[in-house]
C-alpha cells in the first residue's frame, strides 16, 4: 500500500469536490482528490442540465401546440420524435459532462486519486487496498443520490430513478412518477409535454418546495390542468404486471382505480453519499440521519470535543443541494481546510441570499427561507395573479401567483414564493434584493420597464407596502 | 365661450396625462384634463402593447420553425393565418386600450374638457372655440407622433406608419422598413416571422437605441442572418409603381438593385405634439427643435424670467420617450403643479435609472446612459458572449453579446448594453443594481441560480472585476 502525506484531501470529484481542490491550491496548500466512481458531476451526468434539455424540447412541443392561439397553425401532424429529443438531450448531456471532464484532466496526475476512500480516522483515509493518505484536513464532497423506500426493489427493471431517464433513447408510453418534488415535478410535466401518460404521485401534500399554503394551492390546480399531480395520492398497492407495473389508487370515495405504467419512476428523494466512508472511525457528530453536524458559514464539522478537521461540502451534507451553493460551499472549504492545514484561523464566509428555482411551466420561485420559516404575525404578504398581467397575457403566459413577504416592524422585504411565468429571472430580481436589504419602499423606487412581467411583481409589492403602511399607522395608534 | 378656473390644467389625456391629473388631484388641487383626440394612449393603442402582441404571434411562428431541433416535427405545412394573427393583436390591444378609457370614465364630467388646446398665454388656454381655461399651473402632456420627411409623401397610401400597421386585418407580402430604430427593428423581425418579405433599411448606421460598436457590430450580424438590415443603405429612389413601391438601392459595388414592396413602413422617429399649441403665446424658452427647455427632476419648464407655471411630461418632452418614465413624469408634473398652485414649493423628484428594452430577439437591452455617455478612458468593460452560455444553449437561444461598463476609480457599475436571450430580465437586475450604486465586486456576491441565463451577466461580471483589478493594481504601481 502505497502511503501520501498532503495538507488537503479532498473526497469526491464533483461541483463541490472540485471547487474544494482548487480553493485548496489557490490557498497554498497541496491537495488530492479523491473519486471512486465515474469523473463527472451530478449536475452535468444526471441532474439540472439533461433536466433542463428535456424539459426544453417539452416546452417546444408545448409552445407549437399553443401556436394556433396566436394564428399560427399546424395543417397535419405535430410528430415528437422520441430518438431525436433523446438524442439531442444525452449529446448535450455529454457535451457539459466533457467540460466536468475536462477540468478533472487538467489536475495533475500526482493529486488525483481513484478509488473508494473510507477514514481509518480523523487524519487517514484508506482510498481501495492502494493507498493511505495521511492529510492535515480533510474535505466529504461525496454528493448524493437517487434514495428510495426498499419495498420499491420489488418492481425490478420497471423502477427507475431519473439518472436512469437521461440514459433513455426512445420516450416510453407511460410512467407514473412517485413524489412530487422538485425532480418529479420537473420530469413529470416535461414527459406529459413529450405525449408520455404521466402521472405524478405522492404522500403527505408536498409540491415542490412550496410552502405557502395559497401558492401551494394555486400550483396544485394549475398543474391539475394539465396532467395528474395528486400530492397526497392513497396508493393501495403498486406491482408488477408482466412488463409493466400496476397502481392501485383508493380514490376519495372509496372504489380503487388500476392504472398501468411501461416504469416507475421514483422521485422520493436524494440522500448523501456518507454510508461506507468510515465516519464511525472519525470524531465527528452525527446527526439523526448520519450526516455530520457542520456550520455552513465555514463548513467545518464537529467533534465532542468542538475541534474536527474535517470540512463537509456539497449535496453531502444534506444542507442546500443546489450547484451554486455546492460550488460556495466547496470555495469555503477548500479555503479553511487549506487555512487550517497551514496553521491559520478558520474564517465564516459568505453565504447568499438562498433563491431556489423548479424549472416547471410556470416555474416554482423561492426566494429566502420561504414562508414556513417566518414566525406569524411579524410579516405581511403582498400578492399579485398573474393571470391579467398584460405582458404574461400578451405572451399566454398568464398563470400564476406570486406571494411576497416583508417584516411588519422594519418594512425590509424578506423573501418570496411563486408560481409564475419567468420565475427564474423574478427570483434573481428579488434575492439581489434580499441580500442588498432593501425595504418594500426602497424596491417600488426602482425601474420597471413596460410591458414586462416584472410589473407583476410591482402590483405585489405595491400591495404589500399598503399593507405595511397600515400596519404601521396601527401601530402608531397603539403606541 | 364657457370660462372656467382651476388650479392645475392638463393638456392631453394620455399615459402621462392621466397620471399627472391624478396626482394633482391627490396632491389636494383642483384640476381639468384637456383631449382634443381620441382617448387612449398611445402605449395602448398604437405603441407598446400592439407591437407586443405582434411580435408574440412572430416568436410563436418562429417557436414552431426552431421546434424540429428539439426532436418535435411538423408532419404537414405550417400555416400564417394573417387574418387571425391580426385579429389577435387587434382584439388584446382594444382590451388593453378599454383599460384606458375606463380609466378616463372614471374621471368626474366636470373635470373633462374636449377639443383642441392653445395657450392664450401662461395661465390661460382656449379649448377649441367653446371654454377658456384659467390655471394657476399647466401641465403640457400632448405626447408624440410618428414623423417623416415630407418627401416620402409622393407613395400616397402605400406609405404607413406603425399605427396602421396594428388596424390591419390581414398581412401584406412585402413591407419596407424605414428606420432601424426600436420600432423599425421589433415590427420589422416580427413582420419577418410572420411570413412577410421584410427590408430594414436606415440611414447613417444606427441600430436600434445601441451606441456600443461591439454590440451594434454583433447586432447587425445576428439579424441579418434572420432578414435584409441595411442600416446605411443606399437609396437611390423610392417610387409608387402601381400599387406597390419600388426601391433603388445603389449596391457598395454600384450596380443598382431595384425591389418592389406593398408598403413603405416609415419608422423614421416620433416628434413631440407641440406644434399648434400657442407656445409662442407663453413665455417658454424652447430649443432648437422648439421644445420647451425644462428640469427633468421637477419637469418645470423654464421662461425668459427663470420661473414658469408651466410642466411638461411624457413624450411631448422628447426627453425620454418611455411609458414608465411618463407615468414618473406624470407624477412629478402633478404634484409640483398642484404644489405651486398651492402656493408651496416645487421639489425636485426621484428619477429612476435608465433602462431600455427593444423586444427584438434577442433583445435589445440599455441600463444606464449607454456606451457613448462614458468618458473614454474613465471605464472598464466586461464581456461574454452568449453563443456558448449554458442555460441560453439548452434553449437554442445562444446567441448575443453583452458589454457591462464600470468606473476604474471606484469599482462601481455603470451600466450595460447588450443583445442577449432574456434581455429585458437581464436589464431589470442590472438597473436596480445600477440604483442600488453596487460595485463590480458586490454584483458578484449575490446570488446566480445555474443553470441560468444570468449565469452569463456572471462571465461578463467577472471579466469587468479582473480588467478593474488589473487597471488598480496598476495605478497602485504608478503612485
């Protein structure tokens, strides 16, 4: 076994691993980057961009059979190709996997390491039966992924997760996507969009990230329009049925409805990647699911005695498992890890405002903790519909509701959730916002340009300063 | 003729009109509106919303021709119906315009004077040969019209303007458009999507509201790989030839090109409606285009004497010939009329940063005074391109190019000009950054979702920090 002595080790190539590994460098430090599986990123293999490729050509298929309502017509067949949009979305996938490969190509060959590593303690780690490294810190950017209930392995080759769509050549006929997160809802809709039977299955109401009750509310219906999305779906049993799979849903009134499925795709959730690398040889703090407790400002963990080496990152640390945060995160660590290892101070760094997108139609917006964070009776909502909007009508985009919160004593604008057309640019507007601290008065002095969608978010907050306004002349006449 | 007396009369009961009677009257002051012309503004009529509506129903035919490099086909002929298209827009810009009249219904008969205004003098103004208007203050709010030499009038009815176009009921084969200006270029790309043989044709190089060379260069390019621009063309003769047009163009090389066209479109510029209103009965210093000199922070116009009753707003202004900067000026010219009126102080108001948006495709974006409001040398410039911008890729919107300008001495951002996917997005973000006074630096610590098109904003935001750095670390050389 072959032993290596560096300041960093870094476990797991990814977004976050090498974001971590250059930080570390940058720093002064020497490092290595450990990989056990295939060089690559969740992100560029199998999560936001063949996601986001599908859910373009759904979108495509989607705008020409909306056509006619501008006076645009199809006379024939509107024919989507399965073999085309897939081929087009694994060439593309592979195109941004390449530049995920790339970067790993340009690391030294003396830094890189393949193998699965596991801690012997808090200072070694054991990568394969090859090599020891012996590091000052140590970096868990080992990532997540696809996590679902055991009882699911029943159905065979008829289960799948997403990763396994990506891969796909050809589009199936039907498939019934169980849990409506952020991935069930973005490859829900864009396969129904695609002319695949979908429906979208879950337990306990959740849809999306949303949690604000009238969004939440308003985004059931809205995607209830236009294909099966039942939150809170009682599935009596789910079997295989020779090549297909059977699901018996207890409808509200009482008689069971069988449907079939070509696959089941099981959209339950991800879980870190921390089972097998040895955290029982290390001093860490475990929390109740296995993670290590770690502060987020330095992404440094915890041992009982306060003190650890050892720096988590990424969709490891189940904390926010979004790329731009992974690659903050991966910056921070690699940094102090490298900083510690040299024998200076720790440092908290900055963290932004959090703003989370669903690249659905209308796509979901949060920005801030969202709603469920906020205590009742310190904020106001403001609201607006965007159904007549008249830039979202003018494009058929009017659809859509979007709740903005401000804090009642300070008038400083906390956050927002939103079901809207161009959420993912109202987002951005309104996360500058939060973390420039504005207030709700200080935003409504800003441009809005005419027609955009943006005065939507205008006519939201203009209702949410009236609110505040009479909020605070309450105030004054309590005082 | 009928006498009447108020504290503020407002001329014209467009966008601006309406906003500045409303504040007048807010502001505690009696007030008339005067319209000679039809209601409705000229956003909703002839100007923003149509041209919106339009260019919709272009992006949807254009939608349909891009969807088979996603894998959707059309097995079959896809198919204008002009009647339809124009049917939508006519249909959705008469709803837009319904808004504004009932608005005016909503103002008590009282307050509403029609027929044609003149100044008698400062304080006085006859409408048509029935009342006679005396007011402490006066608020000019008479807009603008679309405007062309005279020598185009020789093609009779084959020579239009961009309000006809939005009273078709169908649409032509061939239309010549003259003057790459905002309108030139949105009606000129939509008529294109739309089916119809399209030229752009200017005069001096203009393209569209860009003064940055790198942009318009890129511009130019992009649209002409999509229709004829020709912003210096040539034209040797224009000439009604039947019931078409014909246009001689002299090529670079000299043999001369003749092209024939249902209609000349002329979109050679708007001039304010301020001929025939008496200002030589006032004493308002006017410019060389005799439009009254005014403050833009109070929007008082200036006599001989310094003080004047008289405001000016909206398009009648020439300043800034936007419906959000109307609405603004409205607003200004409302309360500071009514506040004088009122025997108080007239003050100075917010002005928002400038923000300009061509709803081409890509858009067109301006934040801030533009490229050739800079002082060479006192600036940096950030680049990306957008041809291999990730988010814009997925989306075959790849194609643009953005210029971000910040000041060497103190980081701070300056403004933008670009053609990019999602510009009018883009542009918002960056005027509230530009209001906000963020620094380069600071831009680059909020937050950017991935996959996105603002992570491109992010590429040309980092290119602009490193060329700031290099440019300080180099003055801290030289001191």
């Amino acid at each position: 076994m072959k032993t290596m002595q560096v300041d960093v080790a870094v476990i797991g190539a990814g977004t976050a691993g090498l974001t971590a590994y250059r930080a570390a460098k940058a720093a002064g430090a020497s490092a290595a980057i450990i990989e056990g599986g295939d060089y690559g990123t969740t992100c560029a293999r199998v999560g936001c961009m063949p996601s986001k490729l599908l859910i373009a050509a759904a979108d495509a298929a989607h705008a020409v059979g909306k056509a006619p309502d501008f006076g645009i017509h199809v006379d024939g067949i509107i024919r989507i190709d399965g073999r085309e949009v897939m081929d087009r979305v694994r060439r593309e996938r592979d195109r941004f996997v390449g530049f995920a490969l790339r970067e790993v190509q340009g690391i030294p060959d003396a830094d890189r390491i393949r193998g699965h590593a596991r801690f012997v303690n808090n200072h070694t780690i054991a990568v394969a039966d090859h090599t020891r490294v012996a590091a000052k810190s140590v970096i868990i950017a080992t990532g997540s992924r696809a996590d679902y209930p055991d009882s699911f392995k029943a159905l065979g080759d008829r289960l799948i997760i997403s990763d396994d769509v990506f891969d796909w050549t050809d589009l199936p006929k039907a498939v019934a996507v169980i849990g409506p997160g952020i991935i069930g809802l973005e490859l829900g809709q864009a396969l129904h969009r695609l002319g695949v039977h979908v429906a979208v299955l879950g337990r306990g109401g959740r849809v999306g990230p949303i949690s604000d009750p009238e969004i939440r509310a308003y985004a059931l219906a809205a995607f209830n329009e236009e294909f099966t999305l039942e939150p809170d779906a009682h599935i009596a049993h789910m079997r295989r049925h020779g090549d297909r799979v059977a699901i018996g849903r207890t409808a509200p009134g009482g008689s069971g409805e069988i449907e079939h499925f070509d696959y089941i795709l099981a959209a339950t959730g991800r879980t870190p990647n921390i089972k097998g690398i040895g955290l029982e040889n290390t001093t860490l703090k475990l929390d109740a699911k296995g993670v290590p407790s770690f502060d987020p400002m330095t992404t440094r963990t915890a041992s009982a005695d306060g003190a650890s080496p050892i720096f988590i990152a990424g969709d490891a640390s189940n904390f926010i498992p979004l790329l731009h945060e992974a690659a903050d995160e991966g910056r921070i660590a690699g940094k102090n890890a490298a900083r510690l290892a040299l024998g200076k101070q720790v440092n908290p760094a900055l963290r932004r405002a959090p703003i989370g997108v669903v690249f659905t139609d209308p796509q979901i917006g949060i920005v801030g903790g969202g709603f469920h964070s906020m205590k009742p009776g310190t904020f106001a909502t403001g609201q607006v519909s965007f159904e007549d909007q008249g830039r979202s009508r003018i494009l058929l985009k009017n659809k859509g509701l979007l709740n903005v919160y401000a804090d009642l004593a300070t008038g400083r604008f906390l956050g927002a959730e939103m079901l809207a057309p161009a959420a993912e640019h109202l987002a951005h507007l309104l996360a500058w916002a939060l973390q420039n601290k504005m207030t709700v008065a200080q935003m409504l002095e800003m441009p809005f340009y005419h027609p955009v969608i943006e005065e939507g978010l205008r006519t939201a907050l203009h209702d949410l300063d009236v609110k505040l306004r009479a909020a605070q002349a309450n105030l004054g006449k309590a005082a």
